[in-house]
C-alpha cells in the first residue's frame, strides 16, 4: 500500500536582489491567510499576487510577486 506524503510548503518574494523564503505559520491555513499573516512583517506583501504553486525538492514552492507599478 502506498502512503501520500505531504509536501512542506514554503513561500519566497524578492526584496530588492534578495530572495527571501519563508516558512509555513500553519498548515492549515490556505495561501491567502499565510499571504496576510506575513504582511505584518513585510508591508511590501501587501499588493503582492500569489504564483501557481510549484514543486521543487520536495517542497512545494508559492512566490509572492509584487504588483506595485513603477513610473518611468
């Protein structure tokens, strides 16, 4: 019999050229409710949109990417 094993999540955004990972607060929590418990540390996350999840060493990655625009 084959068991399913879960795969830790882990979330990474970009700070300037710096990639910062985060670990999950709660597994229970959907991606929407890490997104915002982590907006309390990073104020930048607060217009950020939340990637497609992606498996990568036995993790399973979500990127928080900015939406914030730039003027030019």
């Amino acid at each position: 019999m084959l068991l399913a094993t879960q795969l830790e999540r882990v979330f990474i955004f970009k700070e300037k050229s710096e990639e910062i990972r985060l670990t999950d607060p709660n597994p229970k929590w959907n991606v929407d409710a890490v997104l915002n418990f982590y907006t309390n540390t990073y104020s930048i996350l607060t217009t950020a949109k939340i990637s497609a999840p992606k498996i990568k060493d036995d993790t399973v990655e979500y990127h928080f990417e900015s939406v914030m625009g730039t003027k030019g």
